[in-house]
C-alpha cells in the first residue's frame, strides 16, 4: 500500500506539528508575515519552524488570497501555486519559485484501496459529471481486477482563488480538452461541475471532507493525503503509463520544464509547463510553488533591512530546508536550471 510505504511522511509532519493554519519561527530579527498556497503549507510549516534567523508566520489562506494580501501589502510575502493574472501589487515585485510537489487524486471509495488507475479523461468526467458512479464502465476498464462499489461519486473540490485550480485546469486544458486553462475557477472553467460537488477554500479542509465522507474524491497535495485516511490514485502519464504521485516521480517531471528567462523580475524563473511532455516514470500532474516578495529599487545597489531578511528566508527554503526536508514532505526540492534560476531571482528582492 502506498500509504504503509510513507510512514516516514506523516511522522515527519507530526514532529513538526503542523497546525493546519500557521506555524512561526522564533529568531532574533525580523518579523517576516506570509500567507497563500495550502498546497504548499506543510513545506511552509516545517521551514518556518527550523528558521532561527528571524521570525517567520505562514497562514495557509489559499493562493489566490496570498496574492490579494501581497498586493495589498497587508503582508511581507506570499506562497502561490500561479502567478498573477489580475489584481497586481501597485509595487514593483519578484516571484521565485520555491519547491515544487505532485497534485494527488485522493478518494474515499468504500473497500478500494491506494492505487485506483485513473486517466485525465476520466478525472475529467468524474468532476464534470459525466462520470458519476465508481462502478462506471470508464473506471472498471481501467481497474479490472479492483471490486468497485455500487455508489456515487460525491466530487469536492478546491473553490475558485485557488493555485491549485489554475494548475489542474491547465493540466486538464492541455490532456483532455474542453477546460478553461489557467483557471481558478473550476465551475467557469469546467462549463459546470458533477451535480452536488461541494467547494472548500484550503487543501487541508477539502482532504478533510473526503476523509470523512464514503465515496467522496478530490484533489490536493501529497502531505495532506498520506496524513488523511484517504485512497491515492495512479494517474495515467504522457508515456501512457500508470504513476503514484510520489515525490520523485514529480521530481522527474518538473526536472524536465525549462523556466522562463529574458521576462520580467515577475515572470522570470516561473515554468509554462507543457502537461503533455513525455518523461518516462514521471508523475504528469506536478507543480511549483513560488514566493512573491518586493523588488529592490533599480537605484539600490544591495538590499537591507526587511528586504535582506526575506532575501535570506527564501534562499533558506530552496537551499537548506527543502533539500533535506522535501522528500519525507511529499515535496520536491528545485534543481538543475530551475534552482539556478530561482536563486538568481532571490537576489532582485528587496
């Protein structure tokens, strides 16, 4: 069972005692305010309690509300699963990417265990509500030797803000068609979801609801899903085959991006990821986090002050904290072209 494989996962999260809202690093400097990506939140947590530098907070609030109290200057920095596309902060801004991690397709289907095979054509039909029963035909040829109960599906899924939307409405756009890609939205972007699909504003609050309700499927991060008492889905990838979302299996996907360069400080570092590239034994489904934080002013030469702080904070999470931590997380640390590009682009905060 791919849960029983990832003990190690939910200890190391328990040792660092995620609250399922903010976690604080007790240091002697700065005080440094972020809020945003719920998919993000367990990496966020077990940074910012090893940070000793200065003091960090992280509310997992969802990406879309990140970016608003980023734009607002209401906080220091934020964790975004996308980019802007609207609401842009009035002060010149960075975005770094962080960690990356896979999306889970997580299910509480009665008597199936970890491993149901699922394909982005049928993931679009279950949360569209072409598919609304375990036992259809589009499952069962997928899954011939699993026993799948006689009941429906009850679809919950991520309400509209979020990252994580963006990035499956992406992913759904590019594999199945019939999607508004890059969407937050998921009713606007689907048309109109399965009848009675039920909407919640974090992945902590969504893994929750399909813990607790029979038959229930959704969809959020790693962390979330090997700590709730939730099935896993192999997804199907590019190359045909049938992937657990582990963390390596990301790695191997988000590997192959190539980050955007000769952009904007805004763009620069982000990945326009292709969701149809054939990488053999990668995870398709896979996505980057990013920090957004202040510009350093074209006539300043070196950042100080709060600036600096968060200069140091981020290169700790991509340096320090997600190399040795990400793994046991269900994250992936950046590497290759995408680490070298997000610490170039830490160096522009100010």
């Amino acid at each position: 069972m791919f849960k029983k494989l990832s003990i190690k996962i939910a200890t190391a999260i328990a040792v660092v005692v995620l609250a399922t809202s903010s976690s604080t690093a007790y240091g002697a400097g700065f005080s440094l305010s972020g809020k945003g990506s719920s998919f993000a939140n367990a990496g966020m947590q077990a940074c910012a309690a090893g940070y000793t530098v200065d003091d960090v907070t992280y509310v997992s609030t969802g990406s879309g509300t990140g970016r608003t109290e980023f734009a607002s200057g209401n906080i220091d920095w934020a964790a975004s699963d996308s980019v802007y596309t609207s609401g842009f902060p009035t002060k010149n801004y960075v975005t770094v990417p962080l960690f990356g991690g896979p999306v889970v397709f997580a299910y509480s289907a009665i008597g199936v265990g970890d491993g149901l095979q699922l394909s982005p054509a049928v993931v679009s039909g279950i949360l569209k509500g072409t598919i609304t029963r375990w036992d259809d035909p589009a499952i069962k040829v997928l899954n011939p030797r699993i026993k799948l109960p006689k009941k429906a599906i009850k679809v919950a899924y991520r309400a509209s803000g979020s990252g994580t939307n963006s990035n499956l409405t992406n992913y759904l756009s590019q594999t199945v068609g019939g999607w508004t890609a890059k969407s937050n939205d998921m009713v606007m972007a689907s048309g109109g979801l399965a009848p009675g699909a039920v909407a919640f504003a974090n992945s902590q609050l969504l893994a929750g609801y399909v813990e607790d309700n029979s038959n229930a499927f959704g969809y959020f991060d790693l962390s979330d899903a090997i700590t709730a008492d939730v099935g896993i889905a192999k997804l199907q990838n590019a190359d045909g085959k049938f992937i657990a979302p582990t963390a390596s299996a990301a790695g191997k996907f988000l590997n192959a991006q190539t980050p955007i360069t000769g952009g904007t400080d805004a763009t620069n570092g982000t990945l326009n990821i292709d969701f149809t590239k054939v990488v053999p034994g990668a995870y398709q489904l896979s996505i980057v986090t990013y920090g957004l934080a202040p510009k350093r002013a074209t006539d300043q030469k070196v950042s100080t002050g709060k600036g600096l702080a968060i200069q140091n904070w981020f290169k700790y999470v991509i340096g320090t904290c997600m190399p040795a931590k990400a793994a046991t997380l269900g994250y992936v640390p950046l590497g290759g072209a995408l680490k070298t590009s997000a610490l170039n682009q830490v160096k522009f905060i100010g």
